[in-house]
C-alpha cells in the first residue's frame, strides 16, 4: 500500500482537507519511521517512511523469512569457510567454525535472538548456494511483498552502499513475517541454548536483544517480536510487532542516535496507535452504499460489468471516533480473475481523507444481458456528504402474466355472477307475468 496522498510534516501528520479529524501524533526523533496495520496494510503514522536508509541487522528478518519458507527447522547447515570467517572480532557472532553443523531451527535462533552474522551467512549459502545468489532471492521476495524500494546485497545488513531500504519497505516484509507463525515464536523468545555441537564442547546460551522483550525499562507488555540492528551507518534501527486485542501492528524506526531513542519512539508509537485508532469490518453492503456516480460509473466495473459483485471480508482502520459512512472508495483498473466463478477483479481503496485505510478485492461476474445505466440501484449523484439511496422499481414479467391471468379470471367471475344474476331477475319477471 502506498502513502497517503497529503504531503507530510516532520511529526508524520499528513495535510489534507479532510484530515483535521486524524489523531494527533506524538514527536518522535527518528530519522524516518512507520506504523502500520499488518493486516490491512493502512498508515497510522509516517516520517519520511519512502526515504533511503541503511537496516542493519533488522535485514535479518528477510533471511529468516526465506530460510524458513525454503527449508525444513531439521535441516542441518554446515558453515563454510567463508561464513565462519565472515565477522570482526567486536560484531554480533555465536564463534561459530568451519565445519560446525548447526540444524536450520538453531541457525534461525542464533540470526534472529543473537543476531549472529556468520550464522545470517551460512544461511544464505545453505538455501541459495552462494551469498549472490540468496541476495537476488531477497530482492526478488522483497518485491513480491511491496518492497520496491529495496536492495539486498548480503544477509546480515553489514555496511554496503547497495545494501538499503525504507522503513516503509521493511514493513511490508515484516508483514509477511507477522503472518508466519515459525517466525513469530521464534522472533518473540526471550532466551534459548545450541547444545554442544560436533566443533564446539560448550553450550550457547542466548538472550533476546530487543529491549522492549526484557524486563530492562523498555519492556511491552503487547510485544510479540521483533529485530534490532546498529552500525556506524545506519545509526540504530527497529522493527517491532505488537498486538493488542483483534489489531496487530508494525513499528519501524530508522536513524535512531542511541539506543534508548529507538524504544521510546516505538513504544510512544504503539500507544499512539492502540489508544485512538479502531478495526472496523467491512462488507459488500457497505461497499455497495459508498459508490457513488464518480467512482463507480467511471470505474472499470461498470464499464465491464455492471452491479454484480461480492466482496471477501474486509477491514479499515480508523480513528476511535469514526464510522464507516466516514469512507469512501476508490476502484481500481479491474483485470481478469483466476478463480473460474467470476469474469475478473477490481481493487478498491478505503479512504479517510487523505489517508488509505484499508483495501479490498471486488469479485465481479458480468451480466447475461445488458444492464441500462438507468437502473442502476446505487446512490443519487448529490454535492451534498450525506448520501442517498436512488429508489429503483424492479418489474418481473412472470409477476405481470400471473397478475393479467388473475384479474381475467376476477373479471371472469364477475361476469358470470352478473349473468345468473339477470337470468334470475328475468325468470322472477315471467313468472310474475305468467299468474297474473
């Protein structure tokens, strides 16, 4: 999903017409920074989030995620020469060696809690053969999910200046790792120990880095994962997952000056988030009243398919003092649907002012016949904000036949007991005649 269509100040509050009614966001002194749904994708704050910047080890939540979506936890890596070479003294290892044998649930725990960047390496050997080519697999994945923005060119996130992303794009890969229950437990554990392995006679034991895990000042109580990174360049980074309730969020901060900064803004975030916004459903009936005649009769929908649409379920997010009569839709350009039961799709945008709010997919089927534009049954073409439902008469020629039939038999009837009616009076009149 895209920004929002405002321009945005420094404290991420983007200016538009209508967005006087967005709750107002806290100042936070990150570089650039994000928060979004993780389901339905809407911005609930934004700072700079389309800039630049260099991730650090949070690129490490992309090499967990492809190690996991390609390998089973009971694999076993064998580092190489080049991964247990791969660090300096004074970064982020586990001291692993040539030849030690780590399984693939071990290496994930030892990336992602330890943040180990000779494990990170042998990861990428291990799914892709060589660093190269894992770091085109990261691109690739990368804009599968939305993050177009995007250039892996190692596993670890150590400095390289074709090495960067945005705290936009990073969240759109941590969506796809919010959604991955493996991930999830993992990223979210606060400690775990690699048993001694066929190199090494000690035990590993490791502690989760992310503050906001640890009962250091920074702990959250609706923490459920997340990744660190720091180096000279990229200054201090964050990804972060919370969940509160039914609503999951993703908090990217980036170019953080210190430690304490990047867990403060994100916690200030959290409750920025949490405390004034709401998941709201949405359904095809309301899809149905938010057309109106200049984005439905100018859509591709009508020019393709007239009415008939259903709507998977939906979400919006939305400030705690909202409604949904508060949205309106945009529809996309439809294109042809993979699911043999309709004739294509059409993306529509839930918009609260300037600011996308959710998004959903119209399944349409086309009709048999052509439907006039006149019959239409959606809302009446008004300046006014408050919409009205255009009254629409629906004739069924079956009903019209049963209708006629019916009333030829009433007139029918009628006149049957109007004729025995004057046959009786005239035999009354003979008879009268006949004994006087």
């Amino acid at each position: 999903m895209q920004s929002t269509t405002g321009t945005t100040d420094t404290t991420g509050n983007s200016q538009g017409s209508s967005d006087n009614q967005w709750p107002a966001s806290p100042t936070i002194s990150a570089g650039s920074a994000i928060l979004i749904d993780a389901d339905t994708g809407a911005i609930l704050y934004e700072k700079d989030c389309h800039s630049r910047a260099y991730p650090a080890s949070t690129t490490k939540i992309m090499t967990s995620l492809l190690a996991i979506e390609n390998s089973s936890l009971d694999d076993v890596i064998t580092f190489s020469k080049a991964a247990a070479n791969s660090y300096k003294w004074d970064e982020a290892n586990t001291g692993t060696r040539e030849g030690e044998q780590f399984t693939m649930e071990q290496a994930l725990y030892a990336t992602l809690l330890k943040s180990a960047n000779e494990v990170a390496y042998g990861i990428g050997e291990y799914i892709a053969g060589s660093i190269p080519a894992f770091s085109d697999m990261m691109n690739e994945r990368a804009r599968e999910l939305g993050a177009l923005n995007t250039h892996f060119n190692n596993p670890n996130g150590l400095s390289d200046t074709n090495h960067y992303t945005t705290a936009y794009d990073l969240a759109m890969i941590g969506r796809a790792c919010f959604n991955n229950s493996t991930f999830m437990t993992i990223s979210s554990s606060v400690n775990y120990s690699i048993p001694p392995t066929n190199k090494t006679a000690e035990t590993r034991y490791f502690r989760q880095r992310h503050g906001m895990a640890n009962s250091n000042g920074y702990q959250y109580e609706y923490f459920k994962g997340g990744k660190t990174g720091f180096t000279d360049e990229s200054g201090y980074t964050l990804i972060t997952f919370a969940q509160k309730d039914d609503m999951r969020l993703i908090c990217v901060v980036f170019r953080e000056s210190d430690d304490a900064s990047r867990y403060v803004d994100s916690k200030a975030l959290f409750d920025y988030g949490f405390n004034n916004f709401k998941k709201a459903p949405i359904s095809s009936s309301d899809v149905s009243s938010l057309f109106n005649s200049s984005n439905y009769y100018n859509s591709k929908v009508f020019g393709n398919a007239g009415i008939s649409f259903s709507m998977d379920s939906a979400y919006v997010d939305i400030p705690q003092s909202a409604s949904i009569t508060d949205i309106d839709i945009s529809v996309s350009e439809n294109s042809e649907a993979s699911d043999n039961n309709y004739d294509f799709t059409a993306d529509v945008s839930f918009n609260y002012g300037s600011h996308k709010v959710g998004t959903a997919t119209l399944l349409v089927t086309t009709p048999k016949s052509d439907t006039k534009d006149t019959n239409l049954p959606y809302i009446q073409e008004s300046t006014s904000s408050v919409v009205s439902q255009k009254n629409c008469l629906v004739i069924n020629i079956w009903h019209v036949i049963i209708m006629i039939i019916a009333v030829l038999i009433i007139f029918e009837i009628i006149d049957t007991v109007h004729d025995n009616k004057m046959r009786k009076h005239r035999r009354r009149s003979y008879n009268r005649r006949r004994h006087r």
